[in-house]
C-alpha cells in the first residue's frame, strides 16, 4: 500500500476544506514546494494533490504553482480538480504529472475519459466522491443521482485502473475512514483502490493497511500533527 498525503491548493496556497465545505477552509501553508520537501524527508514517494479551484469551476488558477511543485520533486504526483478537457489533461501529463484524476468529467463526458483511458492507460484515473451512497460532482456540490454500485460497473466497463474514493462526510472531520466503503468497493472492481478521507490516526491508518488497497491519504491529519508521515510509511508494502 502507498501513503499519498495530500495538498489541496487553492490560491496556490495549501488549505484543507472541511467535508468539502469551501467555506470551511484553513489554510495551512503558503509554501507548497516546501511541504513536498517535507514529503520526502520522510521517505514518501507518492503524493496526491486537487486543485480546488479548478474542481469548483474548471479553471486551473494553480497551474504555476503546480507545475513549481513538479520541477522541484521527482515524487510520484497524483493530480486532480478541474480536469474537463482533453487539453487540460494532456498540459498537466505533458508537464510530467504521473497520474491525473477525473472526477466530475469522467461523468459528464463519458467520452472524454474512455479516450484518455485508451490512450494514456494507467495514468488515467477517477475519482469517485459519495455521500449516502449517491457520487457527487463539481467539487462535491452536485449530486448526480448515479449509485455508486452503477458508476463502478460503468468504470469497470471503461477498464479503469485506479479508483481514488472519498466518503465527503468523512473528508477532514477526523472521525474514522468509511471501511465499508472500501469493503463493497473491492467488491464491485478490480481496479487498484485508494482510501481518502477520515485517516486521522495510524490505528486507523492499520485498519486500512489491512485491507490490502492500492493506496491510502492522508490529508488532515499530517497538517494538524497526529499522524507523522515517518510513522505512516511504515506501512507501505
């Protein structure tokens, strides 16, 4: 399993939202490049990164800060927010993002992430955001209406690599990870999973391990200090 700790950017400053409020937002460092060297000092070689702003509106405002962050790392870069074109997916994969994400285009352009998936493969991957079951878009403030059952037979369908899920009710509350989610997920795919949301300790952290998933973020909880990222690694296999 990877550890993948997170930065989300917005203003091209590192801020966490809480379960994808924007209005519930702490900013926790305007100095981005210096938290990935921090990454790296402690033996992370993966990392996962959403633009904010471009999730909300398409607009990918971070690019500079972005593409700062990939000329300073050789670390494996997850991207995700505000991907909605084959343009906007090939300028970040161009720049040597490893993986991008797709989320709200993945379903409102079906199309679009069946090319990118054919042509690129495993550096394409979705993400898949739910709240009560239902996958929700834009940011986390639509909801499409699609059960999360059906979305992954549709991905499955497209052949899929990699999954990043999220239970939003779980996304920066420190309270627990949904288990359950990732029990029927890997139940519904074959793609390789990532667990995001609610890692907020390394004995939750263990109950993810256990389930033998492809990847693991940790967001909040590496800005607020109860989990270190050194402790963290440890449990990479």
């Amino acid at each position: 399993m990877y550890i993948f700790p997170a930065i989300d950017l917005y203003d091209s400053k590192a801020v966490r939202l809480l379960k994808g409020d924007y209005e519930q937002m702490t900013v926790y460092s305007d100095n981005p490049v210096e938290i990935v060297r921090d990454f790296e000092r402690n033996g992370i070689s993966h990392m996962h990164m959403v633009d904010l702003e471009g999730a909300q509106s398409g607009d990918n405002k971070n690019f500079r800060m972005i593409a700062k962050i990939r000329d300073s790392s050789d670390i494996f870069i997850q991207l995700g927010g505000g991907i909605r074109s084959i343009e906007q997916a090939e300028r970040y994969l161009d720049l040597g993002i490893n993986r991008i994400i797709l989320g709200t285009a993945a379903i409102e352009d079906e199309s679009l992430l069946e090319k990118l998936v054919e042509k690129y493969q495993e550096r394409i991957a979705v993400g898949v955001d739910v709240r009560d079951g239902i996958v929700k878009t834009h940011g986390w403030r639509k909801s499409t209406g699609i059960y999360l059952q059906d979305y992954c037979e549709k991905l499955n369908a497209l052949k899929v690599r990699t999954i990043i899920a999220t239970d939003i009710s779980k996304d920066g509350a420190m309270t627990g990870t949904n288990i359950t989610l990732y029990e029927n997920l890997q139940k519904l795919t074959d793609a390789d999973l990532v667990a995001s949301g609610g890692i907020h300790n390394i004995e939750e952290l263990k109950k993810v391990h256990a389930l033998d998933l492809y990847g693991a973020i940790i967001g909040k909880a590496y800005y607020t200090g109860d989990i270190k990222l050194s402790e963290a690694v440890k449990y990479e296999d």
